[in-house]
C-alpha cells in the first residue's frame, strides 16, 4: 500500500502497476480535502452527474471521450494522452475509451464514481468513493 501522504514521490507507473479493475478508481494522494485518484478506462462509463463539483481528468496514457449534455445537446470531447478537460459541475457526462486508457482524477474527498444522479449502473462500473492503492 502506498502512504498518501507520502514524503517520497509516488510513481504513477508503478501505482498503475498495482491494479487492473476498470473504473475502479484507486486513492494516490490527498490535497486538503480532494482526493488524486488513478483509474483505468476501458469501454463505456454510465451517464452521471456531480451536482455540487467539477470533475478534473488528465489522460496519462491512452485516449478518452468524454459524451456531455449540455443546453439540451450532446457532444463528445476526446481527450487525448498528456491533455486534461475539466467537466463543470451539474453537466450531464459519461467518460468511455475505446483502446483502453490510464487516468489521473482529482475530485472532492467522498465524491461518488457515479455521481448525484446516474443511469443504472453497469456490472463492470465500480460504485466507490475510490480505494486505496
């Protein structure tokens, strides 16, 4: 298990070494009341909403979509490898990858995986606040 409040660095090749489950988010660090999570992406997430806070991504390999729905629309954000997109809180969004991909998150400690409000849950979406590493 890695200290989250490690003074050493934590490589994130060898956090992401320590778990395979996809959208499963795993805890590295904590920042004042946020949580920096790790998560692997395959397939499709579920549709969901964080009603009081914004979700920060940063794709640290790989590439994602990001469906939202905004003003009664939809679109697709892809996020390629090395990018971040913030996705506003109260917006509508469902995180997939197609090839798989690698991400770092930084969300309110206690923020659930599937949001306020969401779709039903597939078997494979993991309903956490996040897990240690």
């Amino acid at each position: 298990m890695i200290d989250r409040m490690s003074t050493q660095p934590i490589s994130l090749d060898d956090a992401f070494a320590r778990f395979t489950d996809i959208w499963s988010p795993r805890i590295v660090a904590t920042i004042n009341d946020y949580d920096v999570r790790l998560a692997r992406f395959a397939g499709e997430h579920v549709w969901h909403v964080h009603e009081n806070t914004d979700e920060f991504f940063l794709v640290v390999d790989g590439e994602i979509d990001i469906a939202l729905r905004e003003d009664g629309d939809e679109r697709v954000v892809t996020v390629p490898r090395g990018a971040v997109f913030v996705v506003p809180r109260g917006t509508f969004h469902k995180p997939s990858a197609k090839d798989g991909a690698l991400v770092l998150l930084v969300e309110p400690s206690g923020t659930l995986t599937v949001g306020d409000t969401h779709d039903e849950v597939p078997d494979h979406v993991d309903v956490t606040t996040g897990h240690a590493l």
